[in-house]
C-alpha cells in the first residue's frame, strides 16, 4: 500500500503546475531523485504521466484525463442554461 500513497503523492505534485522536471517532482515530494525517476517511468508506461522529450519534463497522461472525462460532470450539459 506504501507503494500506491507515494504514486498518488506524485500525482498530486500536477496539481499546481503543468509540467514537472524529476527534480521538481523530487523537491515538491522531498523524495530522492532516484525515486522519483522510478515511479514517474512507470506512471507513464502506463499512460497516467507522458513526457515531453525536449523539455524531460513531465506532465499528466491520457489516461487521467480519459478518467476525469468518465468520472467527472459533463460541463457542456451544465453550462447549457447559462449559453
């Protein structure tokens, strides 16, 4: 279970910013490097972080969204009456 709080935890480190370095991630999570390195690789071999080769910076992943989108209210159907 340790394992699941901290990819969550990294996941949270999205929530202010957009696209995250490993360094980042390290620092807002105050984890070593290392750590950070391995559950970012696996977080986007399973689409929920992708990485944007230039930048090697992360960001949320496909997956999240399409989760956010199934889970979430439909904006369009409750901005509807105020169009």
């Amino acid at each position: 279970m340790k394992s699941l709080h901290r990819a969550i935890d990294l996941l949270l480190s999205f929530q202010t910013r957009a696209f995250l370095s490993v360094e980042e991630m390290a620092a807002i999570t105050r984890w070593p490097k290392s750590s950070v390195y391995r559950f970012a690789r696996i977080l986007r071999e399973r689409g929920l972080l992708s990485l944007d080769p230039q930048t090697k910076k992360y960001r949320v992943g496909p997956i999240l969204y399409q989760l956010g989108r199934t889970g979430g209210p439909d904006l369009c159907q409750l901005a509807q009456p105020a169009l």
